[in-house]
C-alpha cells in the first residue's frame, strides 16, 4: 500500500507486511531522501515515519545539511 501526506508534500510512504505480523514502512521523497521503520504496529510505524520525514524538512528549511 503507498500513503502520500499532504502535510509532507513530494514524500511518499510504502507499507508492506514483510513476515507474519510484522510491517516495514518505507519512505521517501522526489530529493531521494529516505525514512524506514520495522514492527509490528503499522500506525505507529507510519507515525515514526512521518515524523523523520518531517525533521529531514525541518533541517532544509533551517538550512542544515
């Protein structure tokens, strides 16, 4: 399944159960910066994601590497 999030705009998040109840959650953006994570609870897992992706922007935008 692919998420896209309108607050993170140009990143994209891939969910893909990769072993009996454990989930991986992939993302990344059109800069080809990436986040993932692995467990078991694919809401918080997305969650966790979305909220590296967003520091990756907020280090942009303060204008750190």
């Amino acid at each position: 399944m692919t998420i896209r999030d309108e607050a993170l705009p140009g990143w994209t998040f891939r969910i893909e159960e990769v072993s009996a109840g454990v989930y991986q959650i992939q993302g990344s953006d059109r800069q080809g910066r990436s986040v993932a994570r692995r467990g078991t609870d694919p809401d918080v897992l997305l969650a966790q994601c979305k909220q590296d992706a967003a520091a990756i922007q907020q280090k942009r935008s303060d204008g750190r590497p």
